[in-house]
C-alpha cells in the first residue's frame, strides 16, 4: 500500500490519531505539491496526512494552517513534536529533521 504504509511501521498502529482516509487506505503524500492540495475530510476541522517517505512525518491540517508534525515513542507513550508551519519548512528538511528526532528518541535520548 502507498499511503499510510509507515504509519504501523512507524507507530506500531493507527491508534487514536485523526487521520485522513479514503475508505480503508490512510491518505499520505510524497510531494510539496501533494501538501499544497490536501484538504480535510468533509465534517473534520482537524486531519493528519503521513508522509510515504519518512515514518512518523506528517502533515497537520487545521483550518487553513498546515504544520509538520513529527510522531514518536517514547517509553512505550505515542508523542508528537511540530516542527512548524509546512510553508516554512521545505520537506526534504523536515524529513532530515524528523528522522534526526526519531533516531535520538530510539537512541535513548531525551527529545529536544
């Protein structure tokens, strides 16, 4: 599956979190375009896009703001950090970043 294929690897599960779906099928993105033209779910002010590329990189959709949220374990508890608004920060930077985060919280580190 495309979409959404790294958020169990990532995560282990769906879990509680607000995602976007198209029936079963997690909608993710691979693009900047592809974030420029998600939108919410009819009915949902709040929605999660994942990124194909990086696990635990994601999209937050809120109203009209879009920020990138990274989603992380630690000590077994699911966590999110927001790196900032999505037109602020280029993807390719905020999957180095995340995947930076995600290796200190795997490492044992205490997240920044």
């Amino acid at each position: 599956m495309r979409s959404g294929a790294h958020l169990n690897a990532a995560l282990g599960s769906k879990g509680s979190f607000p995602t976007a779906t198209i029936g079963e099928r997690v909608m993710g993105f691979r693009t900047r375009a592809e974030v420029n033209k998600l939108t919410a779910p009819e009915g949902k002010a709040d929605a999660y896009f994942w990124d194909d590329e990086q696990p635990g990189l994601s999209v937050r959709l809120k109203g009209k703001a879009r920020s990138r949220v990274v989603w992380y374990q630690v000590n077994g508890k699911r966590r999110k950090w927001t790196l900032g608004a999505a037109a602020g920060l280029p993807l390719k930077e905020a999957r180095q970043r995340a995947r930076a985060h995600r290796g200190r919280c795997e490492g044992g580190q205490r997240p920044a």
